[in-house]
C-alpha cells in the first residue's frame, strides 16, 4: 500500500498529546483566524470578556478599601458625619464585581458554544474523510459518545478556566499588589504564600482522591452490571437453582464499593479540613500582623478589618479549587480523546492537485490486481479484466471468493496492494475519490437507509430531484406502486437503517436511486438477490433498459439473470477462474457449467432458488 504523503507530515500523531497540547489545539477555535461579523465576531467577544473580568475582580479587589474608610470614619468616638462616599462607593463596587461578571457570562456564552461547534464539525468532517477501513473497525457509539464528551469538556474546560481560574489569579495579583502599595510587602507575601500553599495541598490531594473516586465508580459499574445480568438472565438463576449466589455475588461487589465510597467521603473530609486550616492560618497571621501595626499606631481598625476581608474574599472562590481541578482533569482527557479523532490519517487520499476524472466511454480495466483487507489474508490475486464502453460483465462465484470486494476496489473505499484499476485510461488513485464515485452507480449487496421518508433517501442520490424524476425512477425500479399503496406514500419513514422495509423493498429503493443518480458506469452487487424470481424478471428488464450504453458490472446470484452478459467472470479463490460468455462457458463444462446445470435443476425442482448453489458446484467439482 502507498504511503499517505500526509503522514509525514505528522510523525507524532500516533503520540499522545500531553495536556498543554491538548490546550493549545482548542485555542484556534477560540481565537479564529479572522474576525468578521458573521463569524460571531469571536474576537471581540474574547476581548470584551476578558475586559469585564478585569473589571469585575477591579471593583471587587476595591471593595475592602471602601470598607476600611467607613470603618475608620466610624472609629471616633464623636462621628459628626456619615461617610457617605466610602459607603456608597463600597455598595456601587459590589454591584459593578458582580455585574461585570454577569455581562462576561453573556459576552462569552457564544464564544464556548461556538468552539463546540466548529470543533465537534471539524471532527465530523475529519471522520467522513477516513477510509471505510477506519469504520468499521471501530464502534459508531463509541465514536459518537467521544465527540460527545468533547464537546462537553470544551464547555466545561473553558467556562472553569475562564470564569473561575483566570479571575481568581486575576484577584491574587491584584490583592498583593493593594495590599503590598497599601499597607506593606509583608501582607502581600503572607497572602500569596497562602494562597500558594492551598493550591499546592489542594492538587496534590486532589489527585491522591482521584483513586478512591475512580474505584468507587468502577465498582457501582461493577455492581450494576451484575445486577442487570442476573435480571436479564432471570430464567437461568431459576432453573440452576442460584438466587442466593447471584445475591451474595452482588453484595460482594457492593461490599467493596461501600469501603471505597466510604474512603471517597472521608477523603473530602480530609481536603476540606486542610484547607480550611490553611486560610484560617493565612488569616491569623494577618489578623496578627494588623493587630501589631495597630497597637504600634502603624494601622486603623478599618486597615485590621480590611486585610482580614481580603483573606477570606479570596478563600471564596480557593474553596472550589479542588472541584475544579478535578474537572479540568478530566476536560482535558475527554478533549484529548476526541481530538485523537483529528489525528488519524485517512488511508485512502486524493494525490495534491488530482484532476477530476473525465468520463468518455466508461471503460472498466483491472490489471494485475492483488488486494488484501489484511497483510495476513490475501483475497484477490492477480486479477485482470476489462470491461469496454457500454458493454455488461458479470461477476459469478461462491459468497466470499471476493466479488464485492472488486466492486469496493472500484469505488475505491480501499487502494490496491498491486496492480491497476483504471477508468477510460486514467489510474483512479490520479484523479479525485468524488469524481470516481460521482461516476459510479451502486446498488449495495446490503442497502442501508437513513431514519427519513422515503422521498428524503431516494432524492439523497440528486440534490433538488423533482418530483417528476423521483416518480420515474420509481417506477423503473418497479417501488412506485408500492410506495403509492402506503398510507404515507412517499412520506413514509422507513425506520432505523431502514429495516421498517422489506429486503426486497430497499433493494428497490436502492435501484431506484442510482437510477436517479444516473452516472456513466453502473454496479449492482447482488442487487436483485432478495426478490422474487417474478419481480426480478422485471426489474431486470428495466436495470437493462437503465444501463444500455452504459458500462455495467453485475455480481450476480441467480446465473439465470446474466446469461445475455457480453462477459461472464468466474471468481474462485481470489482470481478468474473462467470467462467468455454464457454459451463458450457451458460448452467448455467447468465450474459455470456445473454451477448452471445444478441452477436449472433446482429451479426446475422449486422455481425458486434456496441456497448458494455455487457454493456447492464449486466444492463438488474439487
Ligand atoms: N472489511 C473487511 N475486512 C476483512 N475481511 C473482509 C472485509 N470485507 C470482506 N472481507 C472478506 O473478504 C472475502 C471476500 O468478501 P466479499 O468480496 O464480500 O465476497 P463476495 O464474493 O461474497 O462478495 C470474504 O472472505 C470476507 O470475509
Ligand atoms: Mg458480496
């Protein structure tokens, strides 16, 4: 397989992304490239934001003094006037503190979910462009569930550390610049050594409780499940007799979780008391630092109260500081899990600058194919065919022999090991995947609908179909009838993926639909397989009057409905076994014919075909 340019571009991206760097990728949707106002104006909003935390913390870190001059103006013994200012001031900076961080709210509400958004798109924009092989290797659910919790922890990640951690750190500096400027450097260094040594002890025992809070959670799980389990199989525990073990199973776990629980709570306990005597000492040397400057004439009562309100405004938002180191933790890692989605590289890549393919004929060509999903297995060898402009060649073989494995190579869901697929001359790993697909028609083996009306999935195939075209399609693809005998009609839904119709009647929806898309060259892998023999008759009719002069490749089931092939391969253990057309097979009597001759009979038996009848011609002639 030929190594995708784009990964060397990215040596790391199999390395994990350490925390900061997790940072340092989200920042980009936070601060865009350019600020226009359809955008949101997104810059702006940052700045106007960051401004009004300035400005709240300023009104806020204001307040004390404001406290300390009424106080000190009230202090003698004979006040002959209120201090009007000083307590007006101190009301109107409480009120600015806590609206300026309101409008701040409102500023940014749009910048967070903004980043959700063109960060959760990116991702699923990313996902669309990563190779077949990447789906379905890998769980929807789990995909989805991680841009979920992305999603959620950019929210969380960036209201926590804008609307707690920045203003706080904001309010440290300024508290020991005020206090530093109004009363000494030694308030400021008592202040901010507190300060330090709270957030020191709170992370460092934070993390320490992670691991009771993480096992306590694992066992709930653990718990639950096997609650769910032993319901779900009610029937077993009953019949073996096990009520007693499935309880006492259950209270084991439960048993562990209560230990882990219980540790989890006097953890808390721990961290909460710690810190509670961290400030209360903070506090107490200030208290006693005030207090001798005051017995020393150096300070005010008003100075004394001050410094002791400073402290303990700024315990206020420190209380949370475990809370939130827990959960920027956790954002980082759930955001980190999801940007690990930006980091794999799609396998399947347009070359820089491909063309678009230019379609004349639609002339199909494999040379030398060999092809394996895995190194280990190899599943085409050496496959060679042409199909010329226009013509029909079917594709015959027992299931799993590789047939629709060639019609993904085609498609290119997967790039070649060796050899060369090639439309009207061009290799189609030289021009664009959406020009080839835009060229190719394909019926599926499996057809898989979205949850909508039936109008919706089969208008999917041409943006802005008219009614006039849907109803054409339909009715080509023999679904029209159907469709009008529905008490919804075209509005029906048609369920999840959907199963809410027939085999039958989403294979029809499916021929209906690349009947719409009309594209030069066509693919029907299996695609009349779950009809009737009657009804597929008849929409082979049709599928034959859809692809004259176009190129049409057919994996074919039912030998009966391609015997008029301008070419038949048969496919056996990964290559072409045989080809000519129907008559030059039957007469040169190997797997076809045998495979034919057991048809026959059996149609002739039931008129109806059960299993792989090709299957068994082909072991039977080994
Ligand atoms: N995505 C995949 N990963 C690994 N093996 C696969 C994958 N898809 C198909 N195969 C295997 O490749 C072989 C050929 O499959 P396929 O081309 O679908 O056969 P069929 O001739 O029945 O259409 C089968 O043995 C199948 O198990
Ligand atoms: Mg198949």
């Amino acid at each position: 397989m030929r190594t995708a340019p784009a990964a060397t571009e990215h040596p790391d991206s199999a390395r994990k992304r350490t925390d900061w760097q997790v940072i340092k990728t989200l920042l980009p949707f936070l601060w865009p490239a350019k600020d226009v106002p359809e955008s949101g104006n997104i810059r702006m909003r940052v700045l106007v934001a960051m401004a009004c935390i300035f400005a709240a913390k300023g009104a806020i870190v204001l307040t004390p003094l404001f406290l300390q001059q009424a106080i000190d103006a009230l202090s003698p013994q004979d006040v002959a006037l209120i201090p009007l200012f000083a307590i007006v001031a101190y009301g109107v900076a409480r009120f600015l503190g806590l609206a300026f961080a309101q409008i701040r709210d409102a500023v940014f509400a749009k910048v967070g979910v903004r980043a959700v958004r063109r960060s959760a798109g990116a991702v699923l924009a990313h996902l669309h462009t990563l190779s077949l092989k990447f789906h379905l290797d890998r769980r929807t659910g789990a995909l989805t569930r991680s841009i979920e919790r992305g999603m959620v922890s950019i929210e969380s990640l960036v209201s926590i550390s804008l609307f707690n951690v920045l203003p706080t750190i904001l309010e440290v500096i300024l508290v020991g610049i005020i206090l530093w400027k109004v009363f000494s450097g030694w308030f400021a260094a008592v202040t901010v050594a507190t300060v330090l040594i709270y957030v020191t002890f709170t992370i460092v025992t934070t993390q320490w409780r992670m691991k009771f809070r993480r096992e306590s959670n694992n066992l709930d799980n653990r718990a639950n499940t096997r609650a769910v389990d032993s319901l779900l199989n009610y029937e077993t525990v009953k019949a073996f007799g096990n009520e007693a073990l499935e309880v006492s199973e259950y209270d084991r776990v439960m048993s562990q979780y209560e230990k882990a629980a219980v540790r989890t709570q006097a953890s808390l306990a721990i961290l909460n008391v710690g810190q509670a005597l961290i400030i209360s000492i903070g506090v107490g040397v200030l208290m006693i630092m005030a207090a001798k400057g005051k017995v020393a004439g150096a300070m005010t009562v008003g100075d004394f109260t001050a410094v002791n309100v400073y402290m303990l405004q700024l315990a206020q938002p420190l209380n949370f500081f475990g809370f939130v180191y827990r959960n920027i933790k956790q954002a980082l890692v759930d955001l980190e899990k999801m940007f690990e989605l930006l980091d794999v590289e799609p396998e399947v890549i347009d070359k820089p600058g491909a063309p678009a393919l230019t379609v004349a004929g639609g002339e199909v060509k494999f040379e030398h194919v060999s092809f394996g999903y895995d190194a280990r297995r190899q599943i085409l060898n050496d496959v060679s065919f042409t199909v010329a402009p226009g013509q029909m060649v079917a594709l015959v073989g027992a299931t799993g022999s590789g047939k629709s494995t060639i019609g993904r190579l085609l498609y290119r869901y997967y790039d070649v090991n060796a050899g060369r697929i090639s439309i009207d001359g061009q290799d189609i790993r030289d021009v664009t995947q959406d020009s080839v697909r835009r060229s190719i028609g394909i019926v599926p083996q499996d057809t898989v609908l979205f949850n909508d009306t039936i109008r919706y999935n089969l208008a999917y195939a041409k943006v802005g179909a008219t009614q006039d075209d849907i109803d054409q399609a339909a009715r080509l693809a023999h679904i029209h009838d159907f469709i009008k005998s529905l008490p919804d009609g075209y509005e029906t839904m048609v369920g999840e993926r959907g199963l809410k119709l027939s085999g039958g009647e989403k294979q029809r929806v499916a021929i209906a639909r690349v009947i719409l898309k009309g594209s030069p060259i066509l693919l029907f892998d299996e695609a009349t397989s779950a009809l009737d023999t009657h009804t597929e008759k008849e929409i082979q009719a049709n599928l034959r009057e859809v692809s004259v002069g176009r190129t049409t490749l057919v994996i074919a089931h039912r030998l009966s409905t391609i015997v008029d092939a301008d070419q038949i391969l048969v496919i056996d253990k990964g290559g072409i076994a045989e080809r000519g057309t129907h008559a030059q097979l039957i007469t040169a009597g190997g797997l076809y014919a045998s495979a034919w001759a057991k048809q026959q009979k059996s149609m002739a038996a039931a008129e109806e075909l059960a299993g792989d009848e090709f299957a068994i011609a082909a072991d039977a002639a080994e």
